[in-house]
C-alpha cells in the first residue's frame, strides 16, 4: 500500500528524471537533430522522455489521491514540469511537502 509520503517521494523522483530528460532533449538531441543532421537523437531521446513525462503525470495523479493534495498544488507541479527548469525550481518546496506527508503518515 502506498503512503502519501511515498508518493510524493516517487513524484519527486519522477519529476527530475522528466526534468534532465527534457534538458536532454532539448540541449543536445534537438541541436544534434538541426545542426548535425542527426534526427535518431530526437527519437530517441524523445521517446524515453514522453515515456518519463507520462510517469511523472501517473505520479501526479497517484499524488493528488493519496497525499489528498489540493488542485493548485498539483496544477502548479504540473505547470512546472513543462518549464525546462521548473522541476528543479520547485524541488525545495517538493521536499518541504514530503515532510508534511511524512508527519501526516505518523500520525
């Protein structure tokens, strides 16, 4: 059984795996692709991204049932993840919700 301090740990965790994945993508593959003529860097590295992204989007959702997250937090998480750098800027306050998680999982 999940606890919602183990969701918002794999939340994290997912959400800065998407995170390099998308500067990966966007930093290297996508100048491979136009600058060296080389699109398989797209495909690939696109693929396991869309597949990260869609991870961390269950992990929101799993989340948002079991750590009882209100809407505009998960909204802004999400919002994040679409920012090159945004997992990384909110991963502080991430922590600070893990913490909360985990004292609501005591009591």
């Amino acid at each position: 059984m999940s606890t919602p301090a183990n969701s918002v740990s794999f939340l994290r965790k997912s959400g800065i795996a998407e995170g390099i994945s998308f500067l990966l993508l966007v930093g290297i593959a996508m100048p491979l692709k136009y600058l060296a003529d080389k699109p398989m860097a797209v495909s690939i590295v696109g693929w396991i991204h869309g597949v990260l992204f869609v991870i961390f989007c269950v992990a929101l959702v799993k989340t948002y049932a079991y750590a009882k997250w209100p809407a505009t937090r998960c909204i802004f998480v999400f919002i994040a993840a679409l920012l090159p750098f945004g997992p990384f800027a909110i991963d502080g306050k991430m922590k600070r919700w893990q913490s909360e998680a985990d004292s609501q999982s005591l009591q």
